[in-house]
C-alpha cells in the first residue's frame, strides 16, 4: 500500500505543514499546482526534495481558490475544469521533469477531488485531462465508483485512497471539516486508523495531509503501525 502525502500547499512566504520533516515517512507526494495553493518557486522547491528523498511525485491540482483553499464548491463547466486540471498537471510535469523524474499521477485537491467522486460530468472532465496530459494513474476516494469510471473509460488506473488523519462517520463517510472533531490530531488515533483500513478495506493508497497540525510525527506514527501489521509500503507505480 502507497502512503501519500499533500504537500506544497505555502504560497509565497506563508508556509504551510513541515513538508520536508514529513518526507521520510511517506512513498509519495501531492503536490499542489498554484491554483489553491503553492506557487512557481514552491513547486519547484517542493519537487527538488521529494526527488531527493526518492518519493513518487504527483499532481494535486484543485479549483482556482486561494482563499478557500480549494474546499468550496466552484460550479464549472466542464470544459474549464478539463482545462484547468490539464494546466495545473502540465505546470508541475515540467518541473519534475526538470529534475530527471517522471510525474506518477495525480489526485484532484479538496472539493475538486469530492465532487468529482459523485458528479460524472466533472469526473469525465479531470479523467480527460489526466490522460491528455500523459499521466497513466488517477488517485480518488474508496469507494468512488463515478471517478473509477471515468479512469477506465479514459484508460487510467484508479487508485483508491482512504485517509488516516481524517475521522470517518458511521455511513464510512468523511466527518465534515466544519465539525469539531474531522481530524484525526493524536499520533496513535491516526495509527490505529491507518492499520484498520489497510487491513479491512484494503486501499491503494493511504493519505497524509500535510497541513496537519503535527503531520510529521502522525506520518511516522502511521508507517510505524503499518510495517508493523505486516502491511507493506510501496509506491503506486512500481
């Protein structure tokens, strides 16, 4: 199972999570791609370290909204949203590239990444964007069969993701993030999270956020429980 993490996510001189702390423990990153968060020189640099900590490298592009942070609703046709996704990925493919790497895939950020999990018009338009852009893997939500569609519809691989600082409801849905207590913030909560998903539901992938407060140590925590239920850790593409 791939232990990923959302990275890259500053702007400017405002920083955002520990990225480099947190690379370690993690088999790949999503970086984000300027819209709802990074910029040029942070992308780049956030690329020169993941190559450095030998890390599969993908996109996180999202709804060009800063202030939000890409997790409101945007309604946007179709078209733009094909369009934009195929700008922000094309954007971090040139700086990976740059830095003798290869793009492994991308996962749509925040309220992007939901709505194309249920909407199948936006889930056509992000699959259409990816497999323009000449990525071969697109990462959505367990369980999201609108998204897994339109992957295999545009020949890409769907990787499932479920999170391990995020709390679950009792549907197995995401607690909101407008609520109390949506992240999971004790090392050991997330840890014993991590290890029941990857043992019942058996994901593709595993996500970090690196926004989260403390996502270094919750990062080690996880991988820590993990090798230690026998779970091995692997990147997507290998």
């Amino acid at each position: 199972m791939d232990l990923n993490a959302d990275v890259g996510e500053g702007f400017g001189p405002y920083a955002m999570g520990t990225d480099e702390a947190l690379l370690p423990f993690v088999t790949s990153v999503n970086i984000a791609c300027a819209f709802h968060a990074g910029d040029p020189i942070i992308m780049e640099r956030t690329v020169r370290a993941a190559v450095a900590a030998g890390v599969a490298i993908g996109a996180h592009p999202g709804y060009p909204d800063r202030r939000g942070f890409g997790r409101r609703e945007m309604d946007l046709p179709p078209d733009e949203i094909e369009a934009d996704v195929l700008y922000q990925v094309g954007a971090l493919a040139a700086f990976v590239r740059a830095h003798g790497a290869t793009l492994s895939h991308v996962k749509p950020h925040g309220a992007l990444y939901h709505r194309a999990a249920r909407e199948p018009e936006t889930a056509a338009a992000v699959a259409r964007a990816v497999s323009r852009a000449g990525v071969s893997i697109l990462v959505g939500p367990l369980g999201g069969e609108v998204l897994a569609q339109a992957a295999a519809a545009h020949q890409l691989r769907f990787a499932s993701e479920a999170f391990a600082d995020r709390r679950y409801d009792a549907t197995g849905g995401l607690v909101s993030r407008d609520g109390p207590d949506a992240v999971l913030l004790l090392p050991a909560a997330a840890a014993a999270q991590a290890v029941e998903i990857g043992r019942d539901r058996r994901p593709d992938t595993l996500c970090l956020h690196g926004d989260t407060r403390g996502a270094a140590t919750i990062a080690r925590a996880v991988r820590e429980a993990l090798i230690a239920a026998g779970i091995t850790i692997a990147p997507l593409a290998r």
